[in-house]
C-alpha cells in the first residue's frame, strides 16, 4: 500500500538557517518523535531506529537511510528510508523530497513530498487511516523543526559567523505516542462520518 504526501509548514527562520538544518541528517532524525541514528556509515548512509508506543506496549522498527540528492542552489534534500519491524511482520520504505522556500529575510516555508509505502501487518491500515496518522506524526516534526531552527536563527544573531554556520544539537529522542494518534485518527473519521451525513 502507498500513500503519498505533500506539505508545507512555515519555519520562524531565514531560509539559509533552516537550510544548514536541514543538511544535518542526525538533527533532522531527531525533530522526528521516536526517530533515531545510531550509526553514520558515511556522509550518505546512516542506519537508525523507530519507537513506537501504544500504552504499555511498544513497537521497534530497525532502518537504513539514504541521502540521494543535496542541492544547494534550490535548497532541496532528498532521502530513501526503509525498514523492518523487529519481528519481521512489517515492512516501510519512504522517499522524501524537502525543500526550503524563503519567504522573507527572517521566515522560510518547509516543503515536503512523500511517498510511503507499507507492508506486512502495518499495510492492513487503511490509506485513510494512513494518512491521518502521518499528518499528526508530520505535524508534530515540524513544530520540532520549527523549534531548532528559531534556536539556530537565535544563535546566528549572537555568534560569529563562523559559529552560526554549526548545526544546532539535535533533540534527544522521544517515543511516539501510538495512542494519541490514534485517537487523532478517531476523531478524523468521526468528523468525516458526520460531514457525511449532512451533505
């Protein structure tokens, strides 16, 4: 099952900023609730992990990422991930393509096109369903992103500039919460159903 994706959010930085963060892979893992990197093969590959917890439970994902293409002049970035769960019943694969679109000299827009696919066990979502909870996960990195890239604004403003060029720490990692997704999910369709039935 695939589902594609596109986005836009807008980042409370100049674009060159949000650029030099969007470069750094380890920081970008980790504006992703329950993402990541555990080990940098070189400056294109990198293997990584993914939590996700539903209540008490918890769910493991072990992945390989790609970075294919870096282009400076239109600010865009293109990464291939894949990966398992740790029992083998899943599969996902993802090829994202983000690009930074400036705005004005201090705000930028983040935009993003995805293609996931899902297999095993984890395709028996529906597309709808899919979508749904990839919006609150995508939702829920841009304000992660937002957050460092007003830190790294911040910093720039205050630094040398040989400083400012460094990437700001990335944030330590946090378990997705299954439950308020799916609960986001609920919602989503209910408003749906009842749209439904009034027109």
């Amino acid at each position: 099952m695939k589902v594609t994706l596109e986005k836009s959010f807008p980042m409370p930085a100049s674009a060159d900023t949000a650029w030099v963060l969007l470069q750094n892979i380890e920081g970008v893992a980790g504006c992703m609730p329950g993402a990541k990197i555990t080990e940098r093969v070189d400056d294109a590959h990198y293997k990584g992990t993914v939590s996700v917890k539903f209540g008490p439970a918890s769910m493991a994902f072990r992945g390989e990422v790609e970075v294919r293409e870096i282009a400076p002049a239109t600010r865009t970035l293109r990464l291939y991930g894949k990966g398992t769960d740790t029992t083998g019943s899943s599969g996902a694969a993802m090829d994202l393509t983000a690009r930074i679109d400036a705005v004005d000299a201090a705000s930028c827009n983040l935009v993003g096109t995805s293609e996931v696919s899902m297999s095993g066990k984890a395709a028996t979502f529906g597309g709808r369903m899919m979508g749904s909870v990839a919006d609150q996960v995508l939702g829920q990195f841009a304000a992660n992103f937002a957050a460092q890239a007003q830190a790294l604004q911040a910093q720039a403003s205050t630094t040398t500039p040989a400083a400012a060029a460094a990437p700001a720490p990335p944030a330590p990692p946090s378990q997705l919460n299954g439950l308020a997704l799916i609960w986001a999910v609920i919602k989503d369709w209910l408003r749906s159903l009842f749209a439904a039935k009034k027109a």
